[in-house]
C-alpha cells in the first residue's frame, strides 16, 4: 500500500510507511479535533506512553510491596513483577 504525497504526512519523514487508509483515519481523526496530522499523531503517541508509564509504576509499587512484605529477601524481583503485572492488568 501507498503512502498519500502530502507534506503534512508525519511518516514520511521518518521513512515509515502506513497503510492509505490508516492515513486517511488519522487525517479525518486530526481535522475533527482541528490538529494536524503531526500535531495529532504525538497526542496520541504520549497519551498511550502515559497510560502504559501510569501502569508501569502501579506494579512497580506493588512488587516492591511484595518484596517488603517478604523481610526483603533478595532474588524474588523478576517473580514479584509478574505477580503485580497479572494483579494489576487483572484489575
């Protein structure tokens, strides 16, 4: 599939190539929240990469809380993330 030639297509720059009708989603996505392609695009990017930061850190605390609650005895880190991820995506 093609990309549209249009200057304002922020994926051409980077040399990344996204399905016509992606693009077209995102442009009338874009121009009903009056942004441009670009503009739009990194909304959407940090958005998702706050969503995910925000979930990051929930298991984060809650694996050091297993840790503490086990005396902090060592070597149980990649178990205890598991756990709190599982616990956490659960909801």
């Amino acid at each position: 599939m093609t990309n549209t030639p249009n200057a304002e297509n922020p994926f051409r720059r980077r040399n990344v190539s996204i399905p016509i009708v992606l693009y077209a989603k995102l442009a009338a996505q874009a121009k009903n929240k009056n942004r441009t392609i670009s503009e739009y695009v990194r909304q959407l990017i940090q958005t998702g990469l706050n969503k995910e930061g925000d979930i990051t850190e929930e298991i984060r605390k809650l694996a050091y809380r297993f840790f503490v609650d086990r005396n902090y005895l060592h070597g149980y880190d990649f178990n205890d993330w598991l756990k709190a991820e599982r616990i956490i995506k659960k909801g």
